[in-house]
C-alpha cells in the first residue's frame, strides 16, 4: 500500500494530463473528466466480460472497466513512457490490467475480447480502415469507437486555404464577391454532412493525424463494406466535438452454408430440408431459421438481414461463381462472407451435380421464353469445360480450408443430386478427392 506522499509526490512529478484518474487519497491526474465514455462504456460491458483498449494512454479505461466488473482487461500503447506510469497508476489502484506495447496496425495475434474500445484512435492511424476490420474480427460482443470529426476548426486549417483560394480566382474573373461569401457559407453544411474521408497534410507536429472520418462514412465501411455488425449506433460525443459509434458484432450459433455454382440446385436444396430431412441431418429447424443470400448480404446494411445480435440456425444460400460474376475475383474480397467468421458452428454443403446434369439444370432454372440472358448463355460455355468447373470448385474449397485453420467446428457435406442423398465428408480434403474425380477428363 503506498502512502499519501508517495502517490502525491508521483502525480506532481510526472506529466499525466489528458486523462483525470482517481487515485487512493482523493488524489487525481491533472487530466480531462471523461465520465461520459466512462459511463458509455460501463453501459455496455457485463460482468465478467473481457476487454480490449487500443491507444489505452494511462489506463483510465482500463482501470474503470476493472472497477465495474471486467474479467480480464489488455490495453495495448506505443509510448513507453505513459506505459510506465499507467503500471505505477494501476499498482496505486491494487489493479491489474495487462498492458502490452504493441503497434495494433501490426495486427498483433491477440485473443477474441468481449469488448474492444478504440477511443480517438482511428486518425492517429496510417491505415484506420484496416485496423476497424481488424478490431470487428477481434470483438466476440461489441466494439466502441470515439472518432474525431473534420469539424469547421480542421477544414479552416486544411482545406479553407484551397478553397478560397479558387473562390478568389473565381471572383476576379466574374467580379462576384458577395457570391463567393455565399459559397463558403455552405462549406459547414456539406462537411457535416458529407460521406468523405478527409486526408490531413502531413506534418511532424500533428501526432500523424491522417485521416478524418464522416459520421456518414463510418457508418458506410461499419455496416456496409464489412458484414460484421448487427447494429451500428451513433452518438454524439462531448469530448471535443467527437462522436461515439457503438457496433454490435452478429453472433450466429449455426451457420449452415448451401454452396454451389447456378444451376447446381441450391434453391432446390434448400427448400426440400424439411421434407428430404436434410434439416434433421445438418441440426438446421428450417421452421425457425433466417435465411440470406449472398447477393442480399452484399446489396443490404446486415441489420436489414439480421435484426438481432443473437441467432440461433442461419441458411446461407452462397453461389461460389459470385467472386467472378461481381468480378471480385477473390473469396477473401466478397464481403457477404464476412458472416463466416461470426458463427460459433459451420455446415458447409456442397452441390457438385456432373456437368450434364449442372448443364440441363442450369439451362432449366434461368432460361425465360427459351432464352438465356449474356450472363447465363456465357456460363453455358464455360460449363462445357472440366477444368474451368474443376477449378472453379477447388478455389472454393481452398478458400474454407484457409478459412477454417481458424475455426474447429466445420462440417463439410456432398449432395448428390442423382440419389439426393446428402453425405457427411471426412474432411475437406475428401471433399476435394471427390471434386477431382467428378470433374476429371474421362
């Protein structure tokens, strides 16, 4: 136990501002109140939950989500210096968060937390759009951000001089002062509400302040460009002029993924679960299940799929050609699969049908008036090669064993579409033996 003079004569040797920590003796860091975060982040962590704090500074987040119930608690700090003083501080406190000096644009290998805080971080970051991925994959409950607006003080600083500049080329060729004052009038108004990023100059002196997000913005890569969050909720901020973005990342308890190129027989497969019990087999009530597309994942926010955070059996109606059709060219750039990593239990299910039966069917399921669209009637060509179907398949696989190294509750199923019978594959490598042979010259 340390003695009033001790922890008195720390505070006033030490430069501790930013943030007011209380210390034993009514003691206090010459920092700002940050009661508001503190009560924000109180509202969201449960008991016995664990928490992660990026940029945690001297701790004060850390401290307090101790203090309110927190199993566990890592902050991660570059500085070495506010390191130090956060372990003096959290000793002070009989208190034990892990503070670790890591750079979390390494994307360091971290456990899953149940509560990841990212408190006026992100424009201090050379990639925040990655390093935001990075916390969503890092989250098992609920991420918070506190972001820095491009408010009228930032855009004064780094973009007035531009603009004005133009106003005044402007003015003197149409002699339009009193328009120009106009024009710069509704500079407030469109970035408040604008959906940019905005890039600061860089300078030494800015603490590499780099990138100014849009509310609107934010809320485009949360609950657009990442199929991750359930939720994704904005609040104002006192602090500066900030705001809070409160995300709530999807949990799903069985995720059972009907996979195959068109024409391969998913929409049939799928609603015949009940009846060919294949609903009994794969664990799946079709009677209560939410049902997605991956084309509805990339076209929707992900709340509009999935209202709650918590889902109990979820069919994932996946065409494995999408990658090329929306010429992403990739699985690990096709966002819909986001929810991949969101499930606590995977049943991947693979429609293979032989090419002649994938052809008729094809045929057979997107021909209108005995037509098919330039899409369809070029996926006809390329079905007439084994190999294209050959690798088209073995991608797929590829992509879920690179997937599932992080994952230990994979189940991987064929159905034969000749016999219907849907059967339970070893691994994924039987998976693949069987994709070899089916597509193989004869």
């Amino acid at each position: 136990m340390y003695s009033e003079n001790e922890i008195s004569e720390f505070v006033d040797s030490e430069d501790l501002k930013y943030q007011r920590i209380e210390l034993p003796y009514g003691i206090k860091t010459p920092g700002e109140e940050r009661t508001e975060t503190i009560n924000l982040v109180h509202n969201e962590l449960k008991k016995g939950q664990t928490v992660l704090d990026i940029g945690s500074f001297l701790g004060l987040f850390c401290i307090a989500s101790l203090q309110q119930g927190a199993s566990k608690v890592t902050g991660l700090e570059l500085n070495k210096e506010k390191l130090r003083q956060a372990k003096q501080i959290a000793e002070f406190l009989q208190l034990k968060p892990k503070y670790l000096r890591l750079d979390v644009e390494e994307y360091p290998r971290l456990d899953k937390h149940d509560l990841v805080l990212c408190l006026n971080v992100l424009h201090h970051l050379r990639n925040p759009i990655g390093v935001l991925r990075y916390l969503a994959l890092h989250t098992n409950d609920t991420v918070i951000i506190e972001a820095a607006q491009f408010g009228i003080r930032e855009a004064t600083k780094f973009v007035m001089r531009d603009i004005k500049s133009f106003i005044k080329s402007w003015t003197r060729d149409w002699k339009s002062l009193q328009t120009s004052r106009i024009l710069l009038g509704f500079i407030p108004a469109i970035i408040k509400n604008t959906s940019a990023a905005f890039i600061a100059p860089y300078s030494p002196n800015t603490s590499l302040r780099t990138f100014f997000f849009s509310k609107a913005a934010l809320d485009t890569i949360l609950n657009s460009h990442m199929k991750l969050f359930s939720s994704v909720k904005i609040k104002k901020s006192n602090f500066k002029d900030r705001y809070f973005i409160v995300c709530k990342k999807l949990k799903i308890k069985h995720l059972v993924v009907v996979s195959g190129t068109c024409g391969s027989g998913k929409s049939t497969f799928i609603d015949n679960m009940q009846s060919n019990g294949y609903a009994a087999q794969l664990g799946a009530n079709k009677m209560t299940d939410t049902f997605v597309t991956g084309n509805i994942l990339r076209e929707q926010k992900l709340s509009e799929s999935f209202p709650n955070q918590f889902n109990n059996t979820v069919i994932f109606h996946y065409d494995i050609n999408s990658i090329n059709r929306h010429e992403l060219h990739s699985y690990e750039r096709d966002q819909s699969l986001d929810i991949l990593t969101c499930a606590d239990k995977i049943s991947i299910v693979l429609l293979a049908p032989s090419q002649k039966i994938l052809l008729n069917q094809m045929v057979h399921s997107e021909s209108k008036d005995g037509y098919l669209s330039s899409y369809h009637n070029n996926l006809q060509k390329k079905y007439k090669s084994l190999e294209w179907l050959r690798a088209l398949h073995l991608d797929w696989l590829e992509f879920l064993n690179r997937d599932s190294l992080n994952l230990h509750s994979y189940k991987f199923y064929e159905c034969n579409s000749t016999n219907n019978i849907l059967q339970p594959m070893t691994d994924i490598d039987s998976l693949k033996m069987l994709v070899e042979k089916r597509y193989s010259e004869s």
